[in-house]
C-alpha cells in the first residue's frame, strides 16, 4: 500500500501513456486529454508543499534565533505580502487603474532588477574562472580558449576591426562545429532520458518514492 | 511619485546586490533573502491565476460544472500529507501520477525530438554542387563531429584503436570546440546584462546618460 501501490500506479499509467501514442483513437485521445488537464492540477499542489517546507525552515530558525535570523523576515514577508497584495489589494498604487498594483510594483522594481543584477555579475566570476581555467595548458584548452575568444570578438563592432573572416568564422563556428557537438551531447541526453523512462515506469529507479516511511 | 520610489527602490536593490563585488555584506543577504521570498510569492500568484483559478476555481465552484476535477483536486492535496509523518507515505500517490504517467507520455515525444530527429538534421549530404566551400566543409564537420562527438561518449568500449581511439580524440576536440563557443556566448549574454544594469543606474536613476 505504501510503495507498491504508487510503484503500479506509475508502471500501469505510464504504459498506457506509452501505448495511447501508437493508438489513434478517440479512447486514448480521451486519456490524453484527461491527463494534459489534469497534471497541471496536481503538479500545482507541491507549490503548498515547498512554501510550507520553506516557512517551517524560516519560522524555525527566528524561533530559535539561528545565525542570520533576522534575514529570515526578508523572505517571509514578501512571500506572503505579495499575494496579499494580489489578491486582497489588487488596486493600483495611484488609485484608479492608471497606475501598476503593488503586486506589478514588487515584480518590477523589487524581483527583476535584483535578478538582473545577479545574473550580470556572473559576468565578473565567469570571466575569474575562465582566466584560472583557460590558461593554454594544453592543446584542448587552448581551443576553449581561441574559439571562446572568437565567439566574442564575433559579436561586436569591435570585431569587424580585425575584418570581415572574424565574424564569418565566429558564425561558421556556431553554425557546424558547435552544433556537432550539441548534437552528440543531445543524443547523449536523449538517450539517457529514454533509459530514465523506462527506469521509473518499470519501479527499476525508485529514489522518487523518497523517505516516507515503508 | 510612484516612478521616483520604484527608481531609488530598483537603484538600491541592485547597488545591494552589486556590493557583493567588494565581499559578502548585510544589504547583500537581505536583497538576496528578499528575492528568494519575492520569486516564491510571485509564482503562487502565476500558479493560481493560470492553473488553478481556470482549471478548477472557476470551472467548479463558480459555475458547478466539471466536478470530476475535484479528482485531481484532491490528488494533488496529497502532497500536503509530507508534512504529517504517519501519513507522508500518501504523498507518493500524486508523485506516481505524475511521474508515471508524464514518463509513459514523454517517451515517445522525447524518442522524436532528441533521438530521431536529431539522426536525422545529421544525415545530410556532405556536397551540395553550387554550395561554398566553407559549406561543404561545415556538413562534413557536423557528420563526422557528431559521431566523433558520439564516440566520446561512449564508455564501453576502451577509446584504443583506429575508430574509437582516433575518433573519441577528434570527438573531443569538437567537444570543446562547442564549449568554447557555448562559454563565449554565455559570457556575452551576462555582459549585455551587466551593460544593462548600469546603463539603469546611470541613465535612469543618476540622469548621467542621455
């Protein structure tokens, strides 16, 4: 009941999902359809599950007064305030509907610049660890190096500074060379997938049942 | 009003996180605290505005309509019982559901997509009469990068001999070909970004710009 029960209830609705796309009937459209409606539904409801597990571990660490629990407040209140405002308070700041709510004022001007900002200081790291990692060692890493340093130049005036070959061979390099090795990555990972399929249909992988008692 | 808080309040926010630059400081921990509360909000607003309010508020409990959804419904309360250990067992039911049946459903699209299709973009012809040199070049690059790149990766022969000796090193080579030219474009995507940011703090917030 406790594992065998969900272990069948994946192997039986995952061959019939397997097996609906090689039926073209209205039946196993109908099963299709129910579960492309239905998924979204379920898979909706962890989202209760990870705010919980989050406030637990928040309210946890003010209660006991952790090292840094006072930023525990800092993730606390807009995780709640923000639906508040959404739901409860849907009005614009101004008044009237001229103006962005609170809630699009908390998206624009509090969650994206801090996300654009700590995306664009990865620029910095990136360019730290490339300088440690890139240093032409070896013939391997000096293709890393030259073809990254091109890819580059490729996408700035200043590269049309050295002529017309450096963009050219920037976009050679990104239209064949790179796309033969995304591509054998893909079908590495395509591969893989299809093996972690068959996996968890056939209760083979089970680290998804997780540690909820036996 | 409103455009002169959102400025300083997006000036600031990212001058908190930019400190981070100098070393781990305050400001920086709470923006960073701020936005991990803020992203988590924003996605039960998204998650309940399109999937739950369309799906199941208003198709059931305003118009009385669809109560089959009341299935899934309960389903997905399930998960809620992990947070009760004598019955965290029953939150495997919805995990089951989803991964059972999303797997079963996934095969075949993720066989086309990732397998077929990509076999099938690399069996192309390598010369194409009236085509440039660099192009008839090109082709033979991706045929034969793909399967040296193909070779590499597979582990259960020894990588010894004429084929698989000589074609995992080329396979390599290719392989890092593509991650030179991956790292080059990541590096300029976060630059635009960075010239973003502070064409924000120059321009839109210290007026410094035009």
């Amino acid at each position: 009941m406790k594992r065998t029960v969900p272990m069948m209830i994946a192997m039986i609705g995952g061959i019939i999902m397997m097996i609906q796309y090689f039926i073209p009937h209205q039946v196993s459209q109908d099963v299709f359809n129910y579960y492309t409606e239905w998924a979204p539904l379920v898979g909706s409801f962890a989202l209760v599950l990870g705010v919980g597990s989050l406030t637990r571990v928040h309210i946890h660490k003010i209660r006991a007064k952790a090292p840094n629990w006072p930023y525990s407040y800092a993730v606390l209140i807009p995780l709640y305030l923000i639906p508040v405002f959404a739901f409860f308070l849907p009005a614009s700041i101004g008044g009237g509907t001229g103006k962005p709510s609170v809630f699009d004022f908390m998206y624009s001007r509090v969650q994206i610049p801090i996300q654009a900002t700590m995306f664009s200081m990865l620029a910095f790291y990136i360019a730290s660890a490339a300088f440690r990692a890139f240093r032409a060692k070896s013939a391997l890493a000096t293709i890393l190096l030259v073809t990254a340093i091109i890819v580059m130049l490729a996408q700035v005036p200043i590269g049309d500074l050295f002529g017309r070959w450096l963009p050219d061979t920037g976009l050679w390099i990104l239209r064949f060379p790179n796309l033969a090795a995304k591509r054998a990555i893909e079908l590495g990972v395509g591969f893989g997938m299809l093996a972690t399929c068959l996996k968890i249909i056939f209760g083979v992988e089970r680290g998804w049942l997780g540690g909820a008692g036996e | 009003m409103y455009e002169t808080i959102g400025l300083w309040v997006a000036a600031i926010l990212t001058l908190a996180v930019f400190s981070f630059l100098y070393k781990e400081n305050p400001l920086y921990r709470f923006a960073e605290h701020v936005v991990v509360g803020s992203s988590l909000g924003y996605t039960i607003v998204i998650t309940y505005q399109r999937v739950l309010y369309p799906r199941l508020v208003e198709p059931v409990f305003l118009h009385g309509e669809s109560l089959v959804l009341i299935v899934p419904a309960m389903l997905g309360l399930l998960y809620v019982t992990r947070f009760f250990p004598r019955i965290a067992w029953l939150s495997r039911y919805p995990m089951a559901f989803l991964l059972g049946m999303g797997m079963g459903m996934a095969f075949p699209y993720d066989m086309q997509a990732y397998i077929l299709r990509q076999i099938q973009a690399t069996l192309i012809p390598l010369y194409t009469p009236g085509a440039p040199w660099y192009n008839t070049l090109g082709a033979v690059v991706i045929v034969l990068g793909t399967l040296a790149g193909l070779i590499y990766f597979f582990f259960s022969k020894p990588h010894k001999g004429p084929f698989f000796g000589f074609g995992s090193k080329v396979g390599i080579w290719i392989i890092m070909i593509g991650f030179g030219a991956t790292f080059g474009f990541t590096v300029m995507g976060r630059i635009s970004l960075l010239i973003g940011r502070v064409q924000f703090l120059l321009s839109d917030w210290l007026g410094l710009l035009h």
